[in-house]
C-alpha cells in the first residue's frame, strides 16, 4: 500500500448527515435570495392561485378563465389543496407557495444526495452531484414559481426512494403505498400518470423478493392508482366533458419538439441560451453513452429497481412531452416541463458513475475530477446568483401605484380588450374583459376574425385596452399588440409601469 493509500484509509469518513447541511442549505439559501420580494409567478400560478382561494372558500376547484363559476379541469386538484391548507396558517397564498417551494427544494435535494449514495457514491461526489442539479439557474426558477412541479418533484423521488429502500408493510400494503403516490402525482400534474408503467418495472426488478410477492405488489399498486385515475378522469367528464380539461390542438412538428427538448436540455447542462441546442446534442450523447454503460457493466437484466424506475421515469416523461407538444397547443418544451426528470437523470449518472470507478482505471480522470466538478459548480452557481439577482419573475400582483383604469372601462360602459383577461380579473381590475381580436390563443380557439367588429366597437365609442405581461417587459409597439397593421386606431396612454399598461382606443382620424 503507498503512502497516499494508507493516508487515505486512515481518514474517517464524514457523516452523510454532516455532508447532507451544504447539500441541503446552498441551494435552500439561494432559492431564498431569489424569492426575497415575492414569488414568481406565471399565467397557470395565477390558476392555482384561484383554486386554492375557491376551495378555502368552500366553492369548490374554480377556475379563473371561463363564466363565473366555472370549474377547473385543466390542472389536478393536489397543488391548489395544498396552497389553500397551508393558506388558512399564512399570511397569504403566495407566502404559502414560497413556503413549499422551499421545502419541495430541501427535500428534493436531500432525497438525491441519499439516492446517489445508494446507488454506490461516496458523499462527497453525491454531495456534489445534488449540487450540480439544485444550484442550476433552471430548477431554482422552477421551485421559485407557483408551479405544481414543486410537489410532483418530491413525489418521483419518493418513490425511488421507497424502491431503494422497501419499508416493512408487505406486498400488499408496499403496493397499495406506491399506488397512492403515483395517485398523487397524478393529481398533481395529469402526466404523474407515466409514473406506474416506470414503477411497475422497478417492482419487477426487485429480484431479492419472490415472484408471487412482487406480482402481488404490482397488481395492487395498478389498482390503487387505476381508481385514483378513473376518480379525477369522472369528476372531470361531469364537470365539463373532458377527460383532461378542454385543450386545443396545435400543428408543431416532431422537429420542433426535438429541437425544443435539445435546447431546453443543453440550459439545463449549462445554462446559456445561445449555447443550449449544441449542450443539448453533447448531454444526449452522452446520456447515450451512460446507458451503454450500464448496459455493459450494469447487469440490466439483474439491475436494481431505483435504475430501472429512474430510466424508465426518463424516457416516458418525455415521450410524453413529446407526444403533447405534437398534439396540444402547450407550451414549448422548456426547462419547466423537463424538471421532473433531472433528479431522476442525476440518480442514472451517479450509477454510472460508481460502475465506472469499478471497472476502470480511473487514476488519470480521478485526479482532475474534483477541479472539474468545482469548476461546474462556480459556472451553474454563478449563472444562478446571476438569475436570482433579478428576483420574481413573471406577474406581479402588487404596483407601487394602483393601475389607472378608466371608470368608463370600470363600470362596462366602454369595452376593455387585454392579451390576459385572467390577470385583470384575478386582480379585480376589470372582470369582463375581452381578449384581443388577433391574439394567436384567441384565433385557436375561436376560430373566427373579428377585426371588423373590433374595429366598429373602437368607431361607436371608444375603448380601453390593458396590455399585462413579465415584470421586467415594456409594452410593445401597437401594431405588435394588435397583431398586424393598426392605422384605424390611436392610443392614448392612461398608465404605464413595467409589466402593465392601460391605455384608450380611439380612431385615429
């Protein structure tokens, strides 16, 4: 043995639960900074903001857009329930949702650290590795959000964390524990529903069980979500007539998704725009290159059930984002939609990681690895510090001067056009205001131009128009307001801060 070997085996190793403090309190500390004046929010916070209000208020799951009264099928119930219950106990809703993206983000960072250990790290590279995804500018924006993904990231990486470790309950009650997660998650975000097929495979892999146990667990896990499933899929349909909440269809491509899921991937690897389709194509090579690894080295048809379940969360989730972006008109694939799969993605690496250390000369890699893994960290975490400078993003509910509507617009007497009519009503400033003629969403959905009467309304009598969006965004020009050329109509503007304008139509002779 050499010298460095036997200093080496002479240490005592630190406890994870001294390791779990940085693991836990870093990215806690920089989540805070970030939400140190308000949380961000979106137009599905504004959303989940609403329903839990509702059900506080005994009205049941309501959504904001939509006739008075109208329910919500978009979204799961589990978010807003959630928000309202620790709601009753805050100062508001919105301190409520700081307060669970704070927790979300402790307990998703220290359930990684935990899970990379098993899956044979050392504590300081698994300490490291749950660094590496929760100090990254895009799950701190995600857990900084009014956003469902909070809840649905702990609850996929409490199911591996319970394949890892199987408490005493037997097949039966096993089943049923992990049914009712994968229940949960469903009803916290509709896509939860990719979760059984991942953790059926992982019972499968639970090879030190007999069959007849694991057959057992399977069988009941399946019923106990498939209820929770039929439960939501029914209150939906008498609700509304949907399965999922009315969603409109898009024609993005198969190419526009690829592209989108690179792009949003190569962020995540590190987090520049400009650089993201080209880090995007480099992850995927070598997320190829772990699983060839893990092929080779990893005994598949023997491997353990985290592995498996966490591969296989992977590839549905984004089959499944895929297969939404080419069908519905979501969002594009963005980090947002990507964040549940980063932690199972981390868990593959670190089994990666530790196979590769047993199977190969490491000694030349090993000894440049701690600078490299440092270096990461001060590239991500400084894009991050970077980020969280800029505090909440999206809306805002608050203005330091109220917004100056005209009463005209207040009282119904002259229409209000908006590209969000949710945000004005969500902030009581107008509740019947009407989308603008051109808006994209709004030509979807209506399927029809009414510029002629948009026009006619401006000639009888004037109107008003509301323009919302980021905090940090200025209004644009008219013509890119009203989507095309506007020369029939002039604007007076009323009020103006950053994220809002007021401003009334007149014709312009």
């Amino acid at each position: 043995m050499t010298s460095e070997e036997t200093r080496r085996a002479g240490r005592r190793p630190i406890p994870d639960a001294v390791v779990l403090v940085p693991v836990v309190l870093l990215p806690l500390l920089l989540l805070a900074y970030k939400m140190r004046a308000a949380v961000s929010l979106s137009p599905d916070s504004l959303l989940y903001l609403y329903a839990a209000k509702s059900l506080a208020a005994g009205e049941g799951l309501l959504s904001l857009y939509g006739p008075a009264g109208t329910e919500l099928t978009l979204f799961p119930p589990l978010y807003p329930a959630l928000l309202a219950l620790l709601g009753a106990v805050t100062p508001s809703y919105t301190m409520a949702a700081a307060l669970l993206g704070m927790a979300g983000l402790a307990l998703s960072s220290a359930l990684t650290f935990l899970l990379a250990r098993g899956e044979g790290l050392r504590a300081g590279a698994a300490a490291v590795l749950a660094l590496a995804v929760f100090l990254n500018s895009g799950p701190q924006m995600v857990f900084s959000y009014v956003w469902s993904e909070v809840p649905y990231i702990v609850l996929v990486l409490v199911l591996l964390f319970l394949l890892a470790r199987p408490p005493r309950l037997g097949p039966l009650g096993f089943g049923i524990l992990l049914g009712l997660l994968v229940g949960a998650a469903f009803l916290t975000r509709y896509i939860g529903v990719t979760l059984l097929p991942a953790v059926l495979l992982g019972i499968a892999a639970l090879d030190r069980i007999p069959l007849e146990r694991r057959i057992v667990c399977g069988v009941s896990a399946t019923a106990t979500a498939a209820l929770v499933v039929a439960a939501m899929v029914l209150r939906n349909m008498l609700a509304d007539g949907t399965a999922f909440g009315g969603r409109t269809p898009t024609d993005d491509t198969l190419l526009f998704a690829l592209g989108r899921l690179l792009s949003a991937f190569g962020q995540f690897l590190l987090p520049f725009e400009s650089l993201g389709l080209v880090w995007g194509v480099l992850g995927f090579v070598g997320l190829a290159a772990l699983v060839l690894l893990l092929v080779r080295h990893g005994r598949l048809d023997r491997a353990d059930a985290v592995t498996v379940t966490a591969a296989a969360m992977v590839v549905l989730h984004l089959a499944m984002l895929i297969y939404s972006q080419i069908t519905t008109a979501i969002d594009p694939i963005n980090i947002r939609l990507l964040s549940p799969i980063f932690a199972p993605l981390a868990v593959l690496f670190a089994r990666g990681l530790a196979l590769w250390s047993r199977t190969a000369d490491g000694s030349r890699v090993g000894a440049i690895a701690p600078y490299a893994a440092a270096a990461y960290l001060l590239v991500i975490t400084g894009q991050a510090i970077a980020a969280a400078n800029l505090g909440a993003g999206g809306f805002t509910l608050t203005y330091p001067t109220p917004p100056a509507v005209p009463q005209a617009c207040r009282s119904g007497e002259r229409p209000t056009f908006t590209n969000w009519p949710g945000y004005l009503r969500f902030l009581g400033l107008v509740a019947d205001a009407k989308p603008l003629p051109r808006e994209t969403a709004y030509r979807q959905a209506q399927q029809a131009d009414d510029w002629g009467d948009f026009l006619a309304t401006v000639e009888r009598g004037g109107a008003c128009l509301i323009w919302a969006a980021s905090v940090r965004d200025t209004m644009p020009p008219k013509e890119a307001l009203l989507g095309g050329p506007a020369e029939d109509v002039a604007f007076d503007i009323v009020w103006q801060e950053p994220g809002m304008a007021v401003a009334v139509l007149r014709p312009a002779r």
